[in-house]
C-alpha cells in the first residue's frame, strides 16, 4: 500500500494558478493566517523545504491544510517527489504582479516575536 | 427620535486599536475584501469622506460592516460628526507598523479595472 501511495504521489500534480490568475484577495486571505505567514517567511529564508519540516507549527491536517491555501492563492509551489512535498515561494512572480507585498508582509512577519521563534526553531 | 439618534451620534467616539495594537493579521484580513480595498483607496486619494460617500460600492448595511473592520483593524479612523461618520486613512501608524504595505495592496488595487472603476464613479 505504501507502494501504491508512493506511485500515485509521484504521478499528482498539483493544480497552481498561473502568474496572471494570482489574485490580491487570494493573496491577502492566504497571508492574514500567522502560520501561513511563518510557514512563508521560513520558505523565503530557504529556497524550497519539504511540508514536513514545518510540522513544529502546528498538527499535519492544519498544515497540510495551510499549504494548500498558499498554493491555490499562487503564493508558493508544491512538487510532490515520491512521498514528499517540497514547498517554494513564488517570489518572481509575486514581486512582479504586486511590487513590494511580499517583502512588507515578510518584513511585518520577522517583528512578531511568536512567529519570529516559530521560524528560528525550524 | 431622530434628534436622540443625533445627541447619541454626537456623543459615541468609536473605539480604534492604538497604534502599537495594530496587528498584521488583522490589517491583511481588513484588505483581504475588494469592497474595503476600494474604500480605502478612495480614502487614500481623497485624505477623509463621509461614510454615505461609498454607497455606490455595496448596501448601506453591508458598508457599515466594512468600514467597521477597517476602523477595528486600524486601517481607518472614522469620526462620528452629527448624523454622518467621516473616514480617513490610518496612512502614518500603518506606513509606521508595517512599512510599503499598504502602497504595495493600493497599486494591486489600482490595477483591478473594476474596483478601478469603483473608485472613478465615486
């Protein structure tokens, strides 16, 4: 079974919104969730991680949960390698469609001392 | 009755977050809304306007909802004058807490041609 699990895993794609189908309200309604938020701003301070590192933040059906609404609202990419999922942010083409986002909410982020130790223990 | 309606107009001073107690969270689901973008660009551009200003946006009830989680998110300040209640931009503790937030969600508000048209036909 864990066979099965491991084809099928490979074979998914995920669905993402292309560059210009990413939406502000998406965006916005993605990032107002401060373990989206630390789950982003560890992303950005990485390049890619797998979803399982960030399980110090919070229980695998809430995470699992939280990375699928960054990904329908185009903030990072999902690629799934066999069981994995490894998570990386759109930084280039969220910078190009709303300039200076990313970075604000980022930098807003790093100032709040819960979520700046969620990131440090990562 | 409407005179009592005015005397307890004249006397509520809405509470607002102070400055300090504006939180990140709060302001991006305040914005997350297209409605709210549009108020608050409307507002940005204008410096302050009366509530019943923005009723070409949505219902009277639906206004009061959204001006009233922009002021409690600290995005707006909203000043009771009589029977109208006049809204203005939070611009200086906002640019302060959280820096190129809010001009970075007000270009990606410009940029939607039909809350753009929203604020033109204000």
């Amino acid at each position: 079974m864990g066979g099965i699990a491991y084809l099928v895993g490979m074979s998914k794609a995920l669905p993402h919104p292309g560059p210009e189908a990413i939406d502000l309200s998406a965006v916005l309604d993605a990032l107002r969730d401060p373990i989206r938020r630390a789950i982003v701003l560890m992303v950005a301070e990485e390049g890619e991680r797998r979803c399982s590192s960030f399980l110090h933040c919070t229980t695998k059906t809430n995470l699992t949960y939280h990375v699928a609404r960054l990904r329908e609202a185009g903030v990072v990419r999902v690629r799934v390698e066999g069981p994995a999922r490894i998570v990386s942010l759109r930084r280039a083409e969220l910078d190009a469609r709303f300039p200076g986002l990313l970075d604000a909410v980022l930098a807003g982020t790093r100032q709040d001392p819960p979520l700046a130790r969620l990131v440090e223990t990562a």
